[in-house]
C-alpha cells in the first residue's frame, strides 16, 4: 500500500512528519509550516515526491526525496475543502 497525502497542510506540530518506513510516497502540493522539524527520516532510507509543495523552513534535500517545481509561497488548494 502507497502513502498518499497530497493537497494538505503539515503544520504546528513538533513534527510535520515522521518518515522511518516506504517507498514512493506521494506529499505533492502540500504546505509545510510552522512545525519544528517538518521531517524527521531517522537515517532510513524512504523515497517520496514533495514536488510542488511548499517549505516555510527551506526544501528538504534527502536522498530519496523529488522536489521538483517547489511551490515559493502555500499551495491554495491544499487542506479543507
């Protein structure tokens, strides 16, 4: 089974997300901000696709992570509808 969590807001929480475990997962146009750490990998190598979601605190730069086209400011259509 995939993670799929795209058009959300990961916000004020110590952390956006804790990432130990897949492959492939999908956080595309999601916002990221106001967490302490947004992601925490824990040395584990995972893969995901963060491209065209917004970092308040700067892009992640793992190896495993596509951050392609990264929004500059919060995606509009991502959280509650």
């Amino acid at each position: 089974m995939a993670i799929t969590a795209t058009h959300s807001n990961f916000s004020t929480s110590s952390y956006g997300l804790m990432f130990y475990g897949g492959s492939n997962a999908d956080f595309r146009y999601t916002n990221w901000f106001g967490n302490s750490n947004d992601i925490d990998r824990a040395g584990v190598a995972v893969t995901g696709n963060f491209s065209n979601s917004y970092f308040a605190a700067g892009v992640p730069s793992y190896a495993g992570f596509t951050t392609q086209d990264m929004a500059t400011r919060r995606v509009g259509d991502a959280g509650v509808r």
